[in-house]
C-alpha cells in the first residue's frame, strides 16, 4: 500500500525527503542530541550507542540511552510518552534537492545528528518511545521508532 507522504511545514517552505537520502552518510560518525544541543550528547554511531538504519518507511533509530541526568529525563519522559518526537540536524549533498515552488524535497543529504526532541518536531508524524528488549521485560535504557516515513 502507498503511503502518504510526510512533510514538514518550515514556514516560508515545505519539506519532503525521498527514499534514499540518508543512505550515503549512514556510515559517519552521527550524533544523538536532545533538541539539538551538542552539550546533550545521548549516544554517537561511532561507538554503536546509536543505530541507525533506512528502509522503505523511513530513518529508524535506536539509542542505548547513558545513565546521565540527560538520559535519565529523557528516558523518564518516553516512558511517559511525554515526548515531541525527533529531528535530525543535516546538511544538503550536492546536488541533492530540487525545488517545486515553495516545497523542497531532499533526495541527498549528510547526516550528522538526530534528535529527541522534547517539545515540537519539525516533522509531526515522528514519535520517540522507550521500549523493552524483550516483550514482557521492564523497560531497558533504550529509545527506538522508525523515525520518518518518505514519499516513495
């Protein structure tokens, strides 16, 4: 079944990213913040607390969350389900975006950080969740969701 696509009101523009546009930077060293600040470091790919993958949905992620303050709230308010879903912080490949009037869509772009985002994400359809290893088990020090489903 097609999907609807999921977009992003940024104001003066909407936002559409393609199938395919996280692909070539998922090997780099990206980041997980939360709301985007470098000083709220959760988890990094580099040393495999942070997973990330594509796949026909979208970008999903998966972070082994640190037993810090930072990480503490965090996971406290996704057992909750207090959180405002995720962002991710890129920069456009070359090439890598065309326009349709007010409405961009990313075909390519360089990852270098996603984010749990407390309040309001960008992109509404997204959700954070913290979630057990084994159904049945309490709940591990993990966040996980397929992050944002694209057009295809």
């Amino acid at each position: 079944m097609q999907r609807s696509s999921t977009r992003a009101d940024l104001g003066s523009f909407t936002e559409v990213i393609k199938p395919g546009a996280f692909t070539d930077s998922l090997g780099d060293d990206i980041l997980g913040l939360i709301d985007h600040d470098r000083s709220r470091l959760l988890a990094r790919t580099k040393n495999k607390t942070l997973r990330l993958a594509e796949d026909s949905r979208g970008l999903q992620f998966e972070i082994d969350v640190p037993d810090t303050s930072a990480g503490r709230d965090i996971l406290t308010l996704a057992e909750r389900g207090d959180l405002g879903g995720a962002s991710f912080g890129f920069t456009v490949a070359k090439d890598g975006e065309t326009w349709k009037g007010t409405t961009r869509e990313l075909r390519a772009v360089q990852l270098h950080e996603i984010s749990v985002v407390q309040a309001w994400p960008a992109y509404e359809g997204t959700v954070v969740s913290a979630r057990a290893k084994v159904m049945g088990e309490p709940l591990s020090r993990r966040l996980a969701r397929v992050y944002l489903e694209l057009l295809r």
